[in-house]
C-alpha cells in the first residue's frame, strides 16, 4: 500500500501540472483521474467528495463508470468517439462474389450485398475491379467470374485506376463500321453492286469504293465493303446475276 503521509507535495508543482493537464486533457477529465485515484489510494467517497468540490453521488457515479467502461469513461459519456483513445481500425470485409440467375452478386457479410445484372459486362468490370484495388475481392474471384485470366484483371484494374472508365471500353473499330454502313447507304451499295456487276462484270471492294465515291460522296473503305458484301450475301450472287439479267431481257423481247 502506498503511503502517502510521507511523500513530499508543492502546490506550486500542482498548479503547473494541473494547467498543463487540463490544457491538453480537459477540466472534466482531468478531475475524474484525481477522483479515481484518490479512490485507488484509499480515501473515502465523501472526502472525495470535498476534495474535488463535486457530489458524492457522482463520485460515485465516476468510480462506477470507469470499472465497468475503462479508458472511455474518463472522457464525456456524451461523446461518440473518443479523442484521447486511438479509434481501433475497422476490420477489412473479404466479399465473396457468385453468379445467381441473371445476377453477380458480391456478399459483404454484415455490410449487405451488391447485385449487378450480368448483362451489364461495363458496370460489373467497373466494381468488381474497383473492390479489387481496394482489397474486398481478389483477382481469382473477379477472372472466375469474368472467364478472364488473372493477368488480364491485374491489367484490367491497374487500367481502371490510372487511366478511369474509358480504359475498360472496347476500342475496336468494328462495331463503328456497322454504324456507318445506315439502311440507306446498303441501299446504294447494293444498287451500286448490280451496276457494276452488269456495266463492269465485276463489283471488287476497290470498285465499289470508286464508284459509290463518284457518285454518291460515300467515302467507304474497301475492306468494309467487302465485309458488308459478304454478310449481305452479293458476293454469292457475283456470277448468277448476269445471266439471270440476261434471261430477263431475253423473255422480255419475246
């Protein structure tokens, strides 16, 4: 036990400590340490009481709170967090992601769900790699799902961070082409087609370039012309539609 009969105290000492104290602590705290340590060292509630100018009721109200609460009682019970005692650090959900139905589906445990439509292959690339670069999901998860390797996600998400959303957009050139090629400019290609077929005997992609440049502005590359020849099926028709042109006339003079 400490005996404190024969320890030395200078009220000059006290009054300095005390201001500092209080400067950094607060009045409030500063007081309930004293309380709670004249409690420790043996000194009655009411002397207590009389010592720090405070009822005795909440002595021990003070004493009470710090046994059962610790550290945080000190401070104001009115506080959400405390500032003298560093916030612990909240722990790092590991989300486990599945496919259900027509869904991806990211389970965070206690912090809910995120459900994204599978169709959208953009907007799931776009969270699942963002969850990736924060550590809620791993990149085995994420190629599982995407049927991708684990390289490209790594790839995939370092893009996502350095260079935003249009890195993940796909920046070929085919689909452009489909929009070029309007109703009505398959229209003139076709009929372009015939003509050269008939006039020329032949309908090349360098053919229905110049032509369809001299004659309608269309500037359109041989290449695409060719794809759209093929998938509009003309290619199959090249060596049929003269003779059955020929067969016309012939049936339309007799």
């Amino acid at each position: 036990m400490i005996n404190c009969q024969k320890i030395l105290f200078s009220n000059e000492l006290s009054q300095r400590r005390m201001a500092q104290a209080q400067k950094h602590l607060g009045a409030k705290i500063v007081n309930r340490i004293i309380c709670f340590a004249l409690y420790l060292l043996g000194v009655n509630r009411n002397s207590i009481s009389d010592l720090l100018n405070i009822p005795s009721g909440s002595v021990r109200s003070i004493i009470r709170v710090i046994l059962h609460d610790g550290p945080p009682a000190f401070e104001d019970r009115r506080r959400c967090v405390s500032t003298f005692i560093p916030p612990q650090s909240p722990k790092k959900s590991n989300g486990t992601l599945r496919i259900q139905d027509e869904w991806i589906i990211v389970d965070l445990g206690t912090y809910g769900q995120i459900k994204i439509p599978s169709k959208n292959s953009l907007q799931t690339k776009v969270i699942l790699l963002t969850m990736l670069n924060n550590d809620l999901l791993s990149a085995n998860q994420i190629a599982e799902v995407l049927k991708l390797s684990t390289v490209h996600i790594m790839n995939l998400a370092r893009g996502l961070h350095v260079e935003d959303i249009p890195f993940l957009i796909d920046k070929r050139q085919g689909q452009q082409q489909e929009y070029r090629f309007t109703p009505e400019v398959k229209s003139e290609l076709i009929q372009q087609f015939v003509l050269d077929v008939v006039v020329e005997g032949n309908a090349s992609g360098k053919l229905l370039s110049e032509h369809l440049q001299e004659r309608c502005k269309l500037s359109l590359s041989e290449r695409s012309i060719r794809y759209h020849t093929q998938k509009l099926g003309l290619s199959k028709i090249k060596k049929s539609l003269p003779y059955l042109l020929a067969e016309c006339k012939k049936n339309l003079r007799n």
